[in-house]
C-alpha cells in the first residue's frame, strides 16, 4: 500500500462509490478508482485530500474478505 499525501492532478480517473453506501448520507462513504497498476482509495469528504493507492493484486484480495465481514 503506498499512501499519497496529495491527489495531485488526478481530474482524469474515474471515482465512484460502492452501491451499497448509503445513499441518504453521502458523506460517508470511501470513492474507488482504477489505474492500469493500482487501485485509488479517497474519502468523499476530502475529494483533493490524501488517497490510498494498493496494488491491483491486493485490492482483489480485500475485496472477498471485506465482502464477508
């Protein structure tokens, strides 16, 4: 996991939200985005704050696990 302390210029990826959160307090919720080579994590409250960037290979893994829990 490697942790940005910026999002930079990041306007080109594509964020969105799991279509479970909560539709009646958006502010809550984490935004996903995908890179040929990782996948962006952010909080939808701080859209220009930190993300958290994991390799596509552990993204996959977290998934499943979160999923069932």
């Amino acid at each position: 996991m490697i942790s940005e302390t910026s999002a930079g210029d990041a306007s080109w990826l594509e964020w969105f939200k799991s279509s479970y959160s909560d539709s009646s307090n958006s502010n809550e919720c984490v935004e996903v985005a995908t890179t040929p080579g990782a996948v962006l994590v952010r909080d939808s409250k701080n859209l220009q704050g930190p993300r958290l960037a994991f390799a596509s290979g552990a993204w996959a893994g977290f998934v499943p696990y979160a999923a069932g829990h």
